[in-house]
C-alpha cells in the first residue's frame, strides 16, 4: 500500500487511541439535574456573608441577599474541590448555567479559597486581591456562600455571586 493511502487511516487510529477522560459531569446532565438541598449554614459562613455586606455598605454598594440556590451549587463545587484535594474553579460554566437556568441569573462569579482559619483572613485576602474585590464590589444583587473542612481541618471556600 501507498504511504498516502496508510498515513490517515495511522492518525485516525492513533487519535482514537489517546482519548482524554474527565470525571466533569457534561453540562447539559447538570443542568437537567435537581440541586441537592443545601446544608444548614455554618457560622464560618454566616460570618463570611456578614463581613462582605459590611465591606460593600462601607463602600457605598447595596448589601446582597443570601440565596439557597446558589448555596446548593456552591456547596457542589466545595465538596468536590475537598474531594479532588483541587481549589480552582473547575467546572465554572455548569455552575454559572446552572444558576441561569434555576436562579434567573443574568451574570455569574464566584471566588474560592483554601486553608484560611477564620471568616476575616478569608474575606481579608479576598479584599486584598483585586480580581477578588471586584467580584465582592460587582454588580450584583444575590450571593452565597459554602464552607467545608477536609479531613485534616483545613477549609475550602467558594463564594458565588449572581445578577438577576
């Protein structure tokens, strides 16, 4: 057989061969899926939620509205960033259309943190970076929030911020 007759048929095998699998849920699965209820809020997280409406009220901005809903998806991102031992925002599309299609959300953000002891370090360090601040300082009219400690204690956070 000729190279040129072989050649394609080799890098179609081979593309076949070398797939990439992820353990993500496809977002179309997530957003046709009910949200679990969310846990009864911590007091880590009430505080949380406290301080970053003092931070906006001392900067002239209208203080937002907690939001089971966005609790119920942050807490799915918490859980699975204790699980992967992973802080980042993996996943952040199904998240943000999940929150379009059952929160009414216009725009979506969110912020995440780890190993922080205390609601203020967290809320300080998010202040103090200006990707952070801008999204605690966004327009936006709801938020929530979910903390979870790993098996040696330490928190992971993830705060979301919606629009509607």
């Amino acid at each position: 057989m000729k190279l040129t007759r072989v050649l394609p048929v080799m890098v179609l095998v081979a593309l076949l061969s070398f797939s990439c699998s992820t353990d993500s849920i496809p977002e179309e699965a997530i957003d046709s899926m009910a949200l679990p209820t969310p846990p009864v809020a911590k007091t880590i997280e009430i505080e949380i939620l406290e301080l970053i409406n003092a931070h906006r009220i001392s900067e002239g901005l209208t203080p937002l509205n907690n939001h089971n809903t966005i609790k119920a998806v942050a807490y799915t991102h918490t859980d699975y960033m204790v699980e992967s031992n992973n802080v980042g925002h993996d996943n952040f599309f199904q998240r943000k259309n999940s929150l379009i299609q059952n929160a009414s959300a216009t725009r979506v953000s969110e912020n995440v943190a780890y190993a922080y002891n205390s609601a203020q370090s967290v809320v300080n360090a998010w202040i103090n970076s200006d990707g952070h601040r801008d999204n605690i300082e966004g327009d936006f009219t709801d938020f929530d929030i979910s903390a979870e400690q790993n098996d040696e204690g330490k928190w992971y956070f993830t705060n979301i911020f919606i629009k509607r």
